[in-house]
C-alpha cells in the first residue's frame, strides 16, 4: 500500500516575514524614545531590545506576551539606566505605576505606533506561493499527502495575514491548528487530517524556523524535521541532541527535493 504523508508548517517567519513587522514596531519604539532624549542612534539599539525582548519571553514563557511590559521595560532600561534584568523585573512587579507623568506620555505614544505597526500584513517569504501551489496540485491528485498549519500566534494576528494572501480561498491547508507547541501537541496536529486508505501510520514532515519551538517537541514526537532558519532567530546551532533537524533547508523550495526523497511522487 502507499505511504500517505502530513505536511506540517509552521507560520511566522518559515511562511511569512512576521520578523520584518516586528522589527519596524520595534524601531517605532526607539525612534520615540530617542526623540524624548533617552536614546541617541536607535539604528543601532536592536540587540538591547532584543534582549529584553527575550528576557521577557522567557519570563512569560511564551513568544507573544503582553508587549505592553516590553515597552515598559525599555522605558526603564533607557530612561533610568537600570540593567536589562532590574528593568525587566521592574516592568513585571509594577507593570507602570512607578512612571511619572512626563515618561508615561511617551511610553503611552510609543505603545500605540508599536501595535498599530504590528496590525500591517507581512509579505510571504520566497518561493512560499509555489511551493504551497505545487503542493495543492499534487493533494488535487493524490489523496496521500495532507497539509497543515500549526502556529503559536494568536488568531487574530494571523487571520489577517491569511485573508490578506488568500490562505483559506486557495485551500493550501487542510487544517489549521493554533496553540502551544509541544510533542503532543504536535501529534495532536497530525490527527486533524486522515485519510481514505488506512494502511500504515502517515509519515509526517515538519517544517519550522525555530530549533526549540518546531524541531525539538517534532523531533520527540518522532517526525521528520525539516529546519529553515528564519529573520527573527537567525542560524541557531542545536544545543541538545533533540534540536537536530533531520533536514535544513536555505529556502523553501528546497523542501521539494526531500518530499521526493521521502516517496512523495511530486513531479
Ligand atoms: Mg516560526
């Protein structure tokens, strides 16, 4: 009997540019910090709000916290030359109570560019319309292979994106799925398609820019992992064994040529 196949994709930053929006909110932020004179060359301060970004996410334990305590945190990190740590500890015991007036203002200015930045719709990364295309033909005429899309980000920032480029229209997936990445979770992911022929266990593919959020809970879900560094980690280095994709791809099209490999008669 024929293998079927599961495609799973991850979204942000593997699909679509999430990184470019992001960082012109995060610019947004810096340039307003720098015309209050808390800053000067905000080109350059990125990294710093990278960090504190990070720090952040680690102390939510999640990618998309309530920005609001990032803008805080920067107000303090910049304006009262705390540490990255104190800042960081600071925005979360008090959230803003502790600003004065004159700082509130700006922090309240700088907030609002920040989310209105984020509502714009980042543009698909190359070569993801063909291959998503490619792939639908294929599913047209093979009942063996399924796609879907498994991201962390909240709906309401991501129906946009996929109403903008047409995503539901085009049907290129045949579930969406959304929530918290882990080896379950994943599992859980691939249960959402089945298929007409049940013969052996699909083989399932994923596909993801982050080593510990996509190919770690895939890699012990036990799938094959396909990993595709993106704009917003850059080219991490596995630092556990169970980070190591069995696949890294440069672009997307790159994906074809393993699908092949696997058995998917894609031409
Ligand atoms: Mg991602």
């Amino acid at each position: 009997m024929k293998d079927s196949f599961i495609i799973i994709f991850d979204a942000d930053n593997t699909l679509w540019d999430t990184n470019a929006i992001f960082q012109e909110a995060q610019f947004a932020i810096l340039k307003d910090f720098q015309d209050a004179g808390w800053l000067t060359n905000f080109q350059s301060r990125l990294g710093e709000l990278r960090r504190i970004d990070n720090l952040l996410m680690q102390r939510h334990r999640k990618n998309e916290y309530s920005f609001d305590d990032l803008v805080i945190a920067l107000s303090l990190f910049y304006n009262q030359n705390l540490s990255e740590d104190i800042a960081v500890s600071l925005a979360l015991e008090r959230r803003g109570e502790s600003l004065d007036s004159s700082t509130l203002a700006v922090v309240t200015k700088a907030k609002q560019k920040f989310f209105q930045k984020l509502e714009g719709i980042p543009n698909l990364l190359p070569g993801v319309q063909e291959v998503l295309n490619i792939l639908y033909e294929h599913r047209l005429r093979n009942r063996n292979l399924a796609t879907v899309l498994f991201s962390e980000g909240k709906a309401e920032r991501l129906d946009p994106v996929m109403l903008t480029h047409n995503f539901k229209e085009k049907s290129y997936f045949d579930e969406i799925v959304i929530g918290q990445k882990s080896p379950e979770s994943f599992k859980k992911a691939a249960q959402t398609v089945s298929f007409e022929n049940e013969g052996n266990a699909p083989i399932v593919v994923v596909v993801g820019d982050s080593l510990k959020r996509d190919i770690q809970p895939a890699n012990e879900a036990g799938f094959v992992t396909v990993y595709i560094p993106g704009g917003f980690q850059g080219n991490e280095k596995p630092k556990l064994i169970n980070e190591e994709p069995n696949f890294t791809i440069r672009n997307i099209y790159q994906l074809l040529p393993i699908l092949q490999k696997l058995g998917v008669s894609i031409n």
